[in-house]
C-alpha cells in the first residue's frame, strides 16, 4: 500500500501511486515512502492588534526525489479537481480529501532535470490546495 492516493473529479476513491499504471512509481510503493507536507494554511499574516490570522484552507504538499518521464508526465495529467488520501500530521492518520491538484512545472520551480545516467525528474513538487474532508 503507497501512502499517499490520488485520482480525477470528487468524492471519488482515491487509486494508490503505484497502480495507477504499472509499473510506474513503484519507487513509491509501500507505506512512508514519499515525503508529504500538510499545511493548515497558505500563509499567515499580522493583523492590526499584531494578532497571527491565517489565510487560505489547507494544503498538501508531496514531494517526489526521483521520477521518469513518464511519472512526470502522468503527474501532470493530474490538474484542477482531484480525490486523494494523505498522512495529516497534525494526528498522524491517513484521510481523504476532496482538492484542487497543482502541478509540478518543468521550469525549475516545482521540478529539476537530472542529466545524469538515469535521466529523469529530481525534486518533483506536487501540491493539492483547498483540501476538504470526506468520507468514502
């Protein structure tokens, strides 16, 4: 079981990476094998009693060392509405979520080309905003 799921659309069951399609992330297969980063919160702010507001609804971020261009390439596919389950650090525990999928950008940003002898994606940044809870 991968750790973290995705797939198209809401309150849809998430697909684990690895079998999204064969043999594509089996790198990732297996329980605490990507490193994922929940945020509570886009960004914080003082506001004027120099009180911390938070703005923006939570966030995950997934961060990939290592992808093929075909990972890449799938990763990308995943854009605009999207179900995934994902560690909450705040509790330790997996949920799922309903989000708006972000992602990564060959520009340097999000993404850097490794031309070495494997040829692929290093550093990869995958990002799923305004996540909400559901039930499956």
């Amino acid at each position: 079981m991968s750790s973290v799921a995705i797939v198209q659309g809401h309150n849809n069951i998430p697909v684990e990476l690895e079998d999204i399609q064969p043999p594509l992330f089996a790198l990732y297969a297996g329980t605490e094998t990507l490193e994922t980063e929940y945020h509570d919160y886009v960004e914080r702010i003082l506001d004027g009693n120099r009180q911390w507001v938070e703005i923006g609804m939570p966030f995950v971020r997934w961060l990939f060392f290592r992808l093929t261009r075909e990972e890449f390439t799938l990763l990308q596919n995943y854009e605009g509405e999207v179900s995934i389950r994902t560690l909450d650090q705040r509790d330790n525990t997996y949920r799922y979520y309903n989000g708006i999928a972000k992602p990564p950008e060959p520009n340097g940003n999000t993404a850097d080309w490794a031309a070495d002898a494997l040829q692929g994606w290093i550093d990869v940044v995958f990002e799923i905003y305004d996540l909400e809870e559901f039930t499956p």
